[in-house]
C-alpha cells in the first residue's frame, strides 16, 4: 500500500493551504468573536472552485475525488473552525445525497447552483426531543389527496448553515407502521425544501462554545407546501438517505477534527521552541518533548484513518449500496477524540499564553469539542464500529 499523496493531490493540498493562510485565517478571530458568518470568505471560497469540489463536471462541480474535498476541509479547519464546517455541510450534507439519490431533474436543478456557490446547503435530522434516536423526529410531511405537494410541519435545531443556506435536505415521517407484534414504528421520507418556500422560517440563532460563526438556526415548518417532485428518493426510504449522508458527514467532521488539532499542534511546536523557562527553551524539557512525541503520533494515526474513509466513500461512489459506515465512524470517533486531547494539551503547553484569544489555541479547543458531538457522538461512533464486530 502505498501511504503517499501523488502529484494531483499534492497541488490540491498546496492550493487549499495558501487559500486558508491567505484569506481565511486573517478574519479567523473576528469571525469567532463577532458570531459572524464569514460570507465574504465563502464567496472567495465559490471564485476559487471549492464549493464544488467532489461534484462531477456534468452537474457544474470540480469532479475531483473525495479525497481532494477532505484535505480541503483540513486545511479551512487548521485556521478556522467555522469555515470549515461551512463547506462540510454544503457539500456532505446537502449536495451528496442530492447526488447520490436525486433524480436526474433534481440534479440539473439544484447540483449547478450548489457547486458553483451561487447557493448554499444545509441539513434538517435534528430536532429538540430527536438526536441520536431518530425514531423520535416528530417533523410530519403530509401527501395531498391528488399528489402534488406534501404539507410539512415541524421543527428542526442545531442546524449547520441554518439561516445563510439556500436549499435544505429534510427529514421528516410521513408513514406509520405495525409489525406482526403491534409495534409500531416511523417510515422518514426525504425533501429538498427551499428557502422561500412559504410556511418555512427560522427560529432562534444558537449561542455556540465554539464553531461560532456558523449560522446555527432552528428551522420551522408551518404548513410548508413542499412540490410533490422535490421528493428525494422513494417515500419511506428517508431514513437510509439520512443515515448514508451522516457517514458521508462524518467524514467531513473527521477531516475538520484532523484540521484542527493540526493547526493547534503547529501553533503550539512554534511556541516551546521559542518559550523560555529556567534559561532554557520550553522545546529542551524532556516533558515537553515526550509529550509532543504523543500528540503528533496521535495526529498522523488520526490523518491516516480520516484517508482511509475517504478513499472507502470514494469506492462506494460507483454503488450506492456499498457503504462505508465503520470507516466513517472509526476516522470520526478518532479524529475527534485526538482533536480534543491535542488542543487541550496544546493549550497547558503554552500556558496563560494558551488561554488568550490572540494566540488561537483556545478557540481550536472550543471548537473541536463540537466534533466529538455533530454528526453522531462518540458514543454513536462506538455503537457504530463494535455493531460490525459482533454481528
């Protein structure tokens, strides 16, 4: 196997490096400080291609691999947090179901739009008494008597994108069942909804630890008339759309878990070889070496399983019943956990220093905390990998 990048890959890597330092990271501070989200630096960001990145030619995107859109996302998350997460939902969260499941007329539709930046996307699952258990989604989609449009009501939270966003994938239950025993349980179907849609507005804006310039809204749903052909899939299908599209999620918080405890780490080796202590460079304490010795270990492990599932959803492109759910929650639940430990860890390196705004470590440690939560906790991510092993 061969573990290094090839030349495409390098350059891709080397674009969205000098992107990131040039014009994400100067606004980096302000964006978190000022709860605001940084739409100059998404429009940049549609300029340069990168809205589109793993959207194939024919429907307005790059067509690059999953791959390439990944190490995008660790890059945007080594300066910024927010940023990145921008990027992962529009793309991870909106446009790969619509790619993945939509009709060839939602694709012409919505993908070019999407790709090019024009617009923006976002992702309805989450509601106030509905996280991990999905079965308790009370956002209820109605079909009219003669077919055409559905009536959606109901409530979404947390919602990555939120208000900023243009075109939403939303997840709601529209059938009831019973099995053979009385049980009975909730069939989900999936909507592209748009933001215009009359019945459709936002609630409250969320006051976030960390991530704070994303646009994190509640969504609300009062008789939203939904066209009949905005239908994503087949109806009952919804909660599969939804659980193929968080393992594609996971990926993409992976990468800006990985992004993250990069940048601080970074930051962090600048700062001991240069700090002084009792006469000597932080850098010469055998502490401080062994515990950097661990940290980057622990970063090349988590970049190494954050590829992997990449190149596991890339396979699983060409069919759509592959899956890739172990590799997907194995780079999360790594990832995430390492970006926890390195930034928490790279803030006591750097000591009173580390606790200031100005030096950006902190703001890395409240937003990877997030990582350990969105897209399915840890918890999940365990339940996910250990459900393979003993089935």
């Amino acid at each position: 196997m061969d573990f290094q990048l090839d030349q495409a890959h390098e350059m891709a890597r080397s674009l969205f490096r000098d992107f990131a330092e040039t014009e994400v990271k100067p606004l980096a501070i302000e964006v978190d400080e000022e709860e605001r989200f940084p739409r100059e630096t998404v429009d940049k960001m549609a300029k340069n291609g990168f809205m589109g990145i793993p959207i194939p030619k024919e429907y307005g995107g790059q067509g690059c691999d999953v791959l390439t859109y990944v190490m995008a996302v660790e890059e945007l998350a080594k300066v910024c947090g927010t940023t990145s997460v921008v990027l992962s939902a529009h793309s991870s969260l909106c446009m790969d179901p619509i790619l993945t499941f939509g009709t060839e007329e939602q694709k012409q539709k919505y993908l070019p739009e999407l790709a090019s930046g024009r617009k923006l996307g976002a992702f309805g699952l989450t509601e106030p008494g509905a996280g991990t258990d999905a079965q308790g989604v009370q956002t209820k989609a109605v079909l009219s008597e003669d077919g055409t449009y559905w009536t959606l009501n109901g409530s979404k939270c947390f919602i990555t994108n939120g208000k900023e966003a243009d075109v939403y994938i939303i997840i709601a239950y529209t059938d009831i069942v019973e099995d053979a025993r009385g049980r009975k349980s909730k069939k989900f179907t999936a909507f592209i909804v748009d933001k215009d849609t009359p019945g459709f507005t936002f609630g409250t804006k969320e006051n976030k630890m960390g991530i704070r310039g994303s646009s994190t809204y509640e969504l609300i749903f009062q008789d939203a008339k939904i066209p009949a052909e905005n239908q994503l899939g087949q109806r009952g299908k919804g909660f599969p759309i939804a659980m193929h599209t968080l393992d594609g999620g996971r990926i993409g918080i992976a990468a800006q878990a990985l992004g993250l405890a990069e940048g601080a780490f970074q930051r962090t080796l600048d700062y001991v070889k240069e700090r002084k202590q009792f006469g000597r460079a932080l850098a010469k304490f055998q502490n401080t070496q062994f515990q950097l010795a661990n940290l980057a270990t622990e970063i090349e492990a988590a970049q190494l399983l954050v590829y992997k599932a990449a190149c596991a959803k890339q396979e699983a492109r060409s069919d759509v019943k592959k899956r890739f759910s172990v590799e997907a929650a194995k780079a999360k639940l790594f990832a995430a956990e390492t970006a926890m430990d390195v930034t928490t860890k790279c803030v006591q390196l750097m000591g009173g220093y580390g606790y200031i705004r100005e030096y950006e470590v902190e703001r890395m440690m409240r937003d990877a905390k997030i990582t350990e939560i969105y897209e399915g906790t840890s918890e999940v991510q365990r339940m996910v990998i250990s459900g393979s092993l003993l089935k």
